[in-house]
C-alpha cells in the first residue's frame, strides 16, 4: 500500500501517515502462510476481522476508466483487500482524506461505518475483495456526499 497525498473537499492539505487518518480506519497486515506449493491468507472473525462476518463480495473485470464506491454506510463495518492488481482507495470520514494504493493481497484495511469510500485507477487484473458486518440493506448505505458529511459531522 503507499499513501500519497490528497486535499479534503474545502482545499486543506493533509499529509497521511501509516498510521490512520481517522480512528475508523485500520491498515491490517495478514498472515501468509505458505509452502513449495504457494501461500494461503486465513481471514478469520475474531483473529484478523474485529465484527461477526455476515457478507463477502468481490469486485472484478472493471473496465478501463471506471470507478466505483462512492458511498459510506451508517452501521457496516468491513475489510477490504485487494487480492489481485491494483487500484487507488480513498478513505473520508468527514474531516480528513486518505488516498492510498491497493496493492498487495497481504494488506488489507479495516473500515468502519462513516466512512466515504471510492476506488479509482483499476489494473485490467484487479480483484477487490470484501468482508462485511452486514447483509446488504440499501438503508445502511449513504449515496450522497453532502448527506455523509451532515450525518459524519453529527450535523
């Protein structure tokens, strides 16, 4: 994963570090565990996913100039790992924003509910996969910017 610097909405600069931006969002390291005959990556509830998993999806054959995301979640809490390629990942919670590049299967990140997410700049080999805390419910899901700021600010 690198972190590259972005501006929030208003202009400010902030300058991301490894560790997180907001306290909503976690860089996860995941164990490899591998042989001659490759490696294996065990994602477990209670080892390396913090919630009771209740959904996985993945994301994959995006085509060239596409993004996706664009959205927060009010309860949902989920990990999300790049397992495949490569894309950039932009991380907001209301008050500072993260870019970084998705780019390795051993690197996952932890996100919260609250937190805008977008993805951008898929690798023709990209494969995003998804653990989440909750089965799909179109009202957990936040669509519009300005509305995840009200509800991120406690407007």
């Amino acid at each position: 994963m690198k972190l590259v610097q972005t501006a929030i909405p208003d202009g400010v600069i902030v300058e991301p570090t490894v560790s997180s931006p907001s306290p909503k969002v976690e860089q996860v390291e995941l164990q490899v565990m591998g042989d001659s005959r490759g490696s294996l990556i065990p994602v477990e509830m209670g080892t390396n996913i913090p919630f009771e998993l209740k959904r996985v999806y993945y994301i994959f054959n995006t085509k060239d100039g596409v993004s996706r995301g664009f959205h927060a979640h009010r309860e949902s809490q989920r990990l999300v790992v790049c397992v495949s390629g490569k894309c950039r990942m932009v991380l907001d919670d209301g008050k500072t924003r993260q870019e970084l590049w998705m780019d390795s299967a051993e690197k996952g990140v932890l996100v919260s509910n609250l937190i805008w997410l977008e993805l951008h700049e898929f690798s023709p080999d990209c494969v995003f996969i998804v653990f989440a805390s909750d089965y799909y419910r179109e009202s957990d899901y936040i669509r519009d910017y300005q509305q995840f700021l009200k509800e991120a600010r406690g407007d």
